[in-house]
C-alpha cells in the first residue's frame, strides 16, 4: 500500500484530514505476495519470525550455517501449506553473503523483506577477551549486517522495490551487563543500532525502510544456562518490570508489523521488546 503525500497547502475548502480507508485497514499487516530473505531464521527468534512471516502470507528464504536445519524448518513451514525454501550461509563470508542472496532473488524472483537474525556471543571478561573471539562476534554480528543489507538494497534499489529491513538488536545495544563479560557482543550490537540509522537515511530516497528490533532474554535453549541459576534468573526478573521471560512470538510480531503496510512511516527505529526493562534503567 502506498499513500500519497498530501499537498502542502491545499484549498480552504478542503480538508487536510484524510478519511480513514477502512479497506486499508484490513491489510495493514497482510504480507500475501511478498518475499522474504530471512538470515538466522531458524534459532528460536528467527524461527517464530519465519513462521511469522509465512502465516501472514510471505514466501520465506531460511539461511543459516546449517544447511539441514534451514532446510528443516522450510520443509515444516512448507508442509503447513506456506511457501518457503533453506539454504546454508556462512556469514562471515562476503562472498556467500551475495551468493545467497542472489539464490533467494532466484528462488522468489524478488527480496520486498529482509530480516537479520544473524548473532551470536561469546561471553570472556574484559581482562580476557581474546582478538579471535572478539572478531569472531564483531564479523557475525556486525560485519555481516553491513554487507547482507548491502546486498539485498543493492536488488531492490535495482528493481525499485519499496524494500524493509529488519536487524535483530539486543537491549545490550544499550545496555551493559554488570557482572558479565559483554565486551564484543554489547560493542556489536551497539554499532548495529547506529547501522541501522545510516542505512535508514541513506535508503529512505528510494522508499527502503531501516529498523531494528530488540530483545532482552527470551524463551530459548540459547538462556538456559542464565535461567537454570537461580540467583541470575532472579535477578533478570528482579529488573524487568513486567517480571517474566519473553515468548518468541512476542519478537516476531512487531517485526511483522514493521515489514507491513502498518510500518510505512517507520524507519531509523529500534523497537525494545524487553518487559520494560530500557524503560526503567
């Protein structure tokens, strides 16, 4: 849905006050035709955005380093009468960055989303932190942001597709953790908020919107070290005002709402899904 600038000065006896468009409405976060390159959607958030994503009508394009398990989910999607498709990815690699983006062009024919669900951590104190482990989180976490957006603006630039990108964040791109050794994933997350207002004002020329999405903990595998202590876990709950773990869906809904109709207007943005937890530190 695309809506039109209003004039600037319209007549006097006009009204600037458009009527609501009921019909619109009813689309607002309808995806049917769209296509959707998701990196990283097959963890516990990238999987709830991919089934996100095809339950309101997207094709979805799963990548990850595990060949099988992007292919595992696709097939379940599939199977569910939704349209999606697996690929191995390493990206790391700026070569296999553009090699499978280019498969998702071709398995689709398009890229309209692009959500980056790439991420990882390797937790070492500061006093600790080793060169390799440090990049190792600053080329997964950062460096592969860059050039998969590079990648995919590059098609719809090309095509002239009003395009949405979404990267997933973390509070900790706000946030330190007292206590832990954050250094490289806090630093990457951090450089990937200030990414994705450059790439929003850079891409808004071509109607390509920019934003984020940002977690605290949530219910995975991936935390279960953090909640099986029960010190830690209490103290995680002590400082989130709503005083619970996230669900995964509760991540994958407002990224459908800014992959959406209802997202047009949002760009440059990180929307905090944490309980409240950036609002009360």
């Amino acid at each position: 849905m695309t809506i039109a600038s209003p004039a600037i000065s319209p007549p006097s006896d006009e009204s600037l006050t458009p009527k609501v468009d009921i019909e619109a409405l009813k689309t607002q976060f309808d995806l049917a035709g769209k296509a959707a390159f998701v990196p990283g959607g097959y963890g516990a958030l990238g999987a709830a955005i991919s089934w996100a994503l095809a339950v309101r009508g997207a094709r979805v394009f799963i990548a990850g380093p595990s060949e099988r398990k992007a292919q595992t989910l696709a097939e379940e999607i599939s199977a569910a009468g939704f349209e999606a498709q697996g690929s191995g990815l390493d990206a790391r690699s700026v070569a296999e960055i553009r090699q499978v983006t280019d498969a998702a062009i071709s398995a689709f024919g398009r890229i309209d989303i692009f959500v980056n669900c790439v991420g990882i951590q390797r937790e070492q104190s500061l006093l600790e932190v080793t060169e390799e482990a440090f990049d190792l989180v600053y080329e997964t976490n950062l460096k592969s942001a860059m050039f998969l957006a590079q990648a995919v603006a590059r098609h719809q630039i090309e095509q002239a597709i009003p395009g949405r990108h979404i990267h997933l964040l973390s509070v900790r791109s706000q946030l330190a953790l007292a206590g832990r050794g954050y250094s490289a994933y806090c630093s990457s997350k951090g450089g990937l908020l200030m990414l994705v207002k450059q790439h929003a004002v850079e891409l808004a020329p071509y109607n390509i919107t920019v934003n984020g999405v940002a977690p605290t903990f949530i219910q995975s595998d991936r935390i279960r070290p953090h909640l099986d202590r029960a010190e830690f876990r209490d103290y995680i709950l002590a400082r989130n005002p709503l005083g619970r773990i996230g669900h995964p869906i509760e991540v994958a809904g407002p990224v459908v709402a800014l992959v959406a109709a209802a997202g047009n207007y949002v760009t440059g943005q990180v929307v905090f899904v944490d309980g409240g937890i950036t609002a009360s530190q």
